[in-house]
C-alpha cells in the first residue's frame, strides 16, 4: 500500500528523560508533541522551552499538537521554536487561515486538527491553507484511552474531501492508534499515524515503531 508515517507521542514517554526518549525513537519519521494548557483539556504537559530544547536533542521534526486556547496567539512561536508541524485545534481557532498562513510563513507545516464530535465538511474551503487534517480519534487529554470507532467514518470522508479537490494534504489519526486498530485507520484514508502507548509501553520502542508501519502499508 502507500507509504505509512508513524509519529511516537512523547506523551507517553519519561518525561524526565525527554531525549533519551526522543532518541529510542529514531527510524520513526515525526516526533509528535503534546502541549496541553489545562484549559482546552483537562491536562497539562510542557511547553515552548521544552520543545526548542527537544529540537537541539534529536534530528527527527518535531510534530507539535497544540490542545491549547488561542492558537492564534501561540501557535506560531512553535514553528519559530522549531517545530516542523504545527496543529491547532479547529475548535479553539479564531482565524483559521491567517493562523495557517503565519505557521507557513514560519517554514512550518501547518496542521488542523478536529475533536471526535466535530464534523469536516465546515472547513472544506480551507483545505488548501493546510498541509495536514488531524482526525482525533479519543478525545483529546491523555494516552491510553480506548480508539473510538465512530471516527472512523470521518476519517474516510476526509480522504474523499480531499482526494476531490486534488490536494496533496496528509491525513493524522491520533488517540488509541495500535497494533489492533492501525489498519482500519489506513482502509479508511490516514496516512500519518501518531502512537503513544503502543510505543512507549512496548519493550523496544523502535521496534514497535517498525512493526506499525509495516502494518499500515499491508
Ligand atoms: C491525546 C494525545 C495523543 C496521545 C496518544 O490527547 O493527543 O497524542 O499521546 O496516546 P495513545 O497512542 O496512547 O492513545
Ligand atoms: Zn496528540
């Protein structure tokens, strides 16, 4: 099948042990970063001083996914920090497309990301101010919870939405993503899957980053 990205969450990392982390990863093609404000979601992890330090301690880009209040503030001092992707969430956004054009013009990707219960078809129009769609798939706040099923629809209207207009965006799932769930999400379109448990809970991470690729290119 296509080619499959697989982006380990830190999350579910040591965070005292940030690179060493960062580094038991490499092979894998993103590193993907929650930031968590406490307010958006009921958790709070780290911020711009962790990620410029994160981008001096290991080559691979940073993915950054904001679950912050104003990403129009924000958002695009991350890509000044480093980050090679940068996403806020559609539903914390105030001006999506001047937001999408500051990440670029940083030299950043600038992602979207949707919360379970929010649908696509609203921002169609903006598809092409964007690099990458992240479909959720649990709600947003914290690793290990169980993949929610009901996206799985979405993701595939996505892939429709953006096949349809010819554009060249990725398609991120996030949240429960494992072994037991990778392949319905690449049947149903996604081509960038972020993985935190199953990656930092398996005894060799980059192994684990080996055997999700493999299956999502099945
Ligand atoms: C959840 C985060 C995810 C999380 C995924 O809000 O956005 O990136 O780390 O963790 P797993 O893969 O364990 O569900
Ligand atoms: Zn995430």
């Amino acid at each position: 099948e296509d080619m499959a990205q697989i982006n380990p969450s830190i999350l579910s990392a040591d965070f005292a042990r940030l690179a060493e982390e960062a580094q038991a990863v490499e092979g894998a093609d993103w590193l993907h970063i929650d930031v968590m404000d406490n307010h958006f979601v009921p958790n709070l992890t780290l911020g711009l001083p962790v990620v410029e330090s994160l981008r001096k301690a290991t080559d691979t880009p940073l993915d950054c996914h904001l679950m912050i209040e104003d990403p129009d503030r924000w958002a695009p001092a991350y890509a000044e920090a480093g980050a090679g992707s940068v996403t806020f969430h559609a539903e914390a956004a105030t001006a999506p497309i001047r937001l999408a054009r500051e990440i670029r013009a940083q030299g950043a990707r600038a992602s979207m990301a949707l919360r379970p219960a929010t649908p696509i078809e609203p921002f169609e129009d903006l598809l092409p101010e964007l690099d990458m769609i992240l479909v959720m798939t649990v709600e947003p706040g914290f690793g290990g919870q169980a993949f929610l099923d009901v996206t799985l629809p979405k993701i595939r209207r996505t892939r429709e939405l953006i096949a349809r207009h010819g554009l060249p965006l990725w398609l991120q799932v996030d949240g429960g993503v494992s072994a037991a769930t990778i392949e319905r999400c690449a049947e149903a379109g996604a081509d960038v899957f972020v993985a935190g448990s199953a990656v930092y809970g398996a005894e060799d991470p980059a192994a684990a980053v080996r055997g999700l690729r493999e299956q999502a290119e099945r």
